[in-house]
C-alpha cells in the first residue's frame, strides 16, 4: 500500500529527476537540436501527452468543420438566404430551405443535383369542380402532393376520379363552411358555387333551391374564406383566393384594370355572388396585412373548357349543350353585350405563376379577346351545328353591357398571357359534351 501511495508523487515528480546539468542548459533553441529529438520525443510520450495532443487536433478540427454551418444557423445573425419562419418566407426561400435542410445531414455547402425543388403539399377546396380539377391535374403532374376539397356541389368525383389510386392524390368530402385542420405548403381557395344562376334559370327550379343556392354562395365566399385564411395563417401557407371579374359589376371602365373599384349592385340578384366575392377578397387582404398571410388573389374572366358543368346557367356551357342536343341558342338581351372568353388551361398556367410568384395582386385572368353573344353564338354553331337557330329572350337583371380583361399587370409580373384562342378552345370543349350528353345520367349530379 505504502508503495502504490508513492507511486504517483514519483510520477508526478520526474522532472525534478532530470539532472541539474541538463535542466540549466535547457532553452527553446537546444530543443530543435538533433541531439535533442529522442529527449522531446520522451517528454511527447511522457504523461499521455500524446494523447491530450491528438484529443485537442480533434476538438479543433471539428471546430472548424462545423464553424460555417453553425454561423449560417445562428439566430442572431440575419441571413437572407433562410427564411426567420414559415409563413413570412417566400415560395423559393422555403425550397432553399428544404435543400440547405437535407445537405446538412448528407453534404455540407454543396446542393447536390436534382435537389433544387421540395415537393409541396398543396390544397385545393373546389377541387372537384370545372377549374379546379384542371389545376388539379397540372399539380399532380408538377410533382406535388395534392388534397382535394370539395362538398360536391357542384363539383363531380368523375372529373378527379382519373387520380384514385394516386399516393400523391387525396380527396375528402367536406363544406369549407365548416373548419378543417390539415398540414400543407399551399391553399388554392376555389370551393364556390359558381353559379347560383344555375337554379335561377333553370325552368324547373323551386324558390327554396335558389334561396339555398344563393345562401350557399354567400356563407361559401364568407365563411369558408374565413376558414381557410384561418388554416393559411395557423401553419403559415400561402393561400391563393379565385375572385372574378364580376366585382367589377356592370363597368363603368373598359377593358377593366385591377385598379378598378367596380359598379355593383349591392342588393341585386347577383349581388350574393358579386359581394361574395369582393368580401373574400376582403378578408383575404386583411389577413395578409394583420396576420402576415402571404395571399395571392386572381380575378377571374369567363372561363371554358372540358369538364364544365353542363345546365350551370354559364353562356358558353349554355350555348355548346344546347347546339348538341338540337336546341336553339338562347341569348338574353340583344345579344350585344360583350364576354370575354379563356380556355381553362390558360387559366390553370396563370393559377399557378401567381401563386409561385411574389405579388399579392389582385391579377385580371382572362383572355382579351371580346365577342359579343351574338358572335359567340355564331362560334359555336360554326363548330357544332350550322342550322342551329337562336331564340331571344328578356335580359337578366344587371347583367355586365361590357366585360374585357386589361391584363398588362398579369403580363408584366407573372409573364403570363393566355395562348388559346376561342377557336381552338371551343372544339376541345365540344368533344367532352358530347361523350357526356351521350350518358343519359350527365349533369343530374352526384
Ligand atoms: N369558371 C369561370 O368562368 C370562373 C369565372 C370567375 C371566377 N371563377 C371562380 O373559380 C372558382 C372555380 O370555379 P368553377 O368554374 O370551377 O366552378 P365549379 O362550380 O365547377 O367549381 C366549384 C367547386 O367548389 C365546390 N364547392 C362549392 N361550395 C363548396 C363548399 N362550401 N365546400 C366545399 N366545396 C364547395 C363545388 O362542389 C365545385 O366542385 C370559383 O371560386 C369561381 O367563383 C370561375
């Protein structure tokens, strides 16, 4: 015991053995002398020298490994290349972010190929309807994972139903009147009966589906914008609103900028759609002043293509239905006033540049191209039925004399422009009709 005791005063002491001659010629210089190599080697080994050595190499190594990465990290220092949160970031901030996120765990500094675009999760409430099953498709096909919203109401599951069986691809059926939590990069609001005049000028409608209808659309534009503004600002989604042309009322401007107020009848028969509208474009704004919302909001012009619904009320959809089925045109009024008319694809592209482009808007989508009825009707027939005839009928309340998109906004910032023109548009519309006037079972809903 008495030996292991003094073991460690010797060890400690071993210095104190170097002779005295040795200890006094000791200086800096005498250490690089060859002769002096073994005795600093010795003193190395001695003491597990060595080791501390090797052990501090290490600490300072990784210290400036990871000294950049942890620079790039540190909340203190503002970077603008990593978005502080979520919902204040852009688009492309956060798929920087998803890429920087993976290099860390695999390749510090270095994006590696192929890793440039996250795949998103995106939302879209009316997802089932006309426009929205389009975007739909486009979505998926850009690699993104999509869920479907939809009540059904004017929607159909056929026009989503080519996706059933598609990981990347959910629906659920749910009235966006009501709240809904889920977790997504983006909201494409277009959950909406888009036409209450559907029931208005169908012949056989009773007065308690128009009121249903028109209640319908009200709490839909108020109540479930509100709700999914709700979603977009808890998890920090950007969310994109469908408004339409028609908060420019019956305009008093033509073509119609987005600077535009509008002339609507406050307490008109189009006034729940139109005010609807305008309202969500309201809380839409007001979200993304108080709470930060990153909002993108489309007034769309009339709209066509495959897929729409067939009895909605909507001229082209009227027009083309009626030419197939051997029924005269109607055109209300003298056929005077003036649409303008975009195919659903040009749409679908403006869709989605606005929503992965920086501007809040509000943008004008829609094709310049004026036509008057009248010569919408002689389109239609050009393309379906020579001998078809037209049969006029009492104008509806406040309807739009004019209606024409400026769209120099949307060309300038989202370098958009639609490229389909109603002649090539209509007969890709024509095709679908007709398959589905064949199914005796079409537009008499789900
Ligand atoms: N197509 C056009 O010409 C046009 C023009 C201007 C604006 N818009 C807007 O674009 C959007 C899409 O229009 P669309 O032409 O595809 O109409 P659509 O009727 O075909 O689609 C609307 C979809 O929303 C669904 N929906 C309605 N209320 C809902 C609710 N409470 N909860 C969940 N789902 C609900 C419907 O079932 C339908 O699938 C709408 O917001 C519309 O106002 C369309």
């Amino acid at each position: 015991m008495k030996q292991l005791h003094k073991q460690p005063s010797v060890n400690h002491r071993r210095d104190e053995e170097i002779p005295t001659s040795l200890s006094s010629s000791y200086s800096p210089k005498a250490f690089k002398h060859p002769r002096s190599l073994p005795r600093s080697i010795n003193y190395i080994f001695r003491e597990q020298r060595l080791l501390f050595i090797l052990v501090g190499i290490l600490i300072g190594s990784t210290f400036f490994i990871l000294q950049p990465t942890l620079s790039r990290l540190s909340p203190s220092e503002p970077n603008p290349s990593i978005p502080r949160s979520f919902s204040s970031s852009s688009l492309h901030d956060r798929i920087n972010t998803a890429s920087f996120s993976t290099d860390l765990r695999s390749n510090a500094g270095r994006v590696p190929a192929g890793l440039g675009k996250r795949r998103l999760r995106i939302v879209v409430t009316g997802g089932a309807g006309f426009v929205g099953s389009h975007l739909v498709d486009q979505l998926l096909s850009r690699g993104n994972d999509v869920i479907v919203i939809d009540n059904f109401f004017t929607g159909r599951k056929e026009n989503v139903a080519h996706h059933f069986g598609n990981p990347r691809f959910e629906l659920i059926r749910h009235d966006v009147v009501e709240p809904i939590l889920l977790e997504v990069d983006q909201i494409y609001h277009l959950a909406c009966p888009a036409s209450p005049v559907h029931y208005k000028y169908n012949p056989g409608c009773i007065f308690e589906m128009v009121f249903e209808a028109l209640d319908c659309d009200y709490k839909t534009n108020v109540m479930g914008t509100l709700n999914m503004l709700g979603l977009a600002k808890r998890i920090g989604a950007r969310f994109l609103i469908t408004s339409t042309s028609e908060v420019y009322g019956d305009p008093l401007e033509h073509p119609q900028k987005e600077t535009y107020w509008g002339n609507v009848n406050p307490i008109g028969e189009r006034s729940c759609y139109d005010e609807g509208k305008r309202t969500a474009e309201t809380l839409a704004m007001d979200y993304h002043r108080g709470a930060g919302v990153e909002v993108r909001i489309a007034r769309i012009f009339n709209t066509y293509g495959p897929r729409m619904c067939l009895d909605d009320g909507r001229v082209v959809s009227n027009f083309v239905a009626q030419a197939i089925r051997k029924q005269p045109l109607t055109v209300y009024g003298d056929g005077k006033q003036t649409r303008s008319f975009q195919y659903v694809s040009d749409l679908v592209n403006g869709l989605v540049a606005l929503m992965e482009g920086e501007h809040v808007g509000p943008f004008n989508l829609g094709n310049p191209g004026e036509f008057t009825m009248l010569e919408l009707a002689e389109v239609v027939k050009e393309t379906i039925d020579s001998s078809a005839t037209i049969e006029f009928r009492p104008n509806t309340a406040d309807d739009p004399h004019k209606r024409k998109p400026d769209i120099g906004k949307a060309k300038e910032l989202l370098n958009w422009e639609p490229k389909v023109s109603l002649r090539e548009g209509l007969p890709l519309m024509v095709s679908d009709f007709q398959n589905r006037i064949l199914n005796e079972d079409e537009g008499k809903g789900n």
